[in-house]
C-alpha cells in the first residue's frame, strides 16, 4: 500500500468523523513515516510501507493476546476474531 493511499484514507476517516479508524490509520502513516526515515527518506517504496503495516498488525495482535480476557472488551473480542480470520 502507497504512503498516499494511507493518507488519502485517513482524510476520509476524518471527514466521516469515524475517530477509530483515523487513529488507526494514523498509526500505520506514522509507522510507515519512520520507517521511511530510517532508511530511505524520499519515495518510500511500497513494499518498505507493507513490512511497516505488517509490524503494527503483528504488535497489535501480540498486544491482544496478552491481554488477559476479563479485561478485554468484547468490541476488541471481536476485534481478536476478525484478525485471526
């Protein structure tokens, strides 16, 4: 996925006023960013900006299953189901 299509994403996120799906979005731009700015700066390639996505997606899904279950919500329950999917 381009970096722009990150951001054109998280533009619509914003304009729709769906504050969940902007900060989620707004993580993988940020995730991307950095990796761009340890390695190449300018033009990020798209697979550098897939390797970040994946690490968010592989931190979040390690963060989920840390949890222990009563202290999960069953929104992120259902969260958990749909990322094992």
């Amino acid at each position: 996925m381009k970096l722009k299509e990150l951001q054109d994403a998280m533009i619509a996120a914003m304009k729709a006023k769906d504050k969940f799906r902007k900060d989620a979005i707004s993580a993988l731009v940020s995730a991307v960013k950095k990796k761009g700015i340890d390695n190449c700066r300018d033009n990020i390639p798209d697979e550098m900006a897939n390797e970040a996505i994946l690490k968010e997606i592989k931190s979040v899904k390690e963060q989920i299953d840390t949890c222990a279950p009563q202290t999960v919500p069953s929104c992120w329950k259902n969260i958990k189901n749909a990322m094992r999917s």
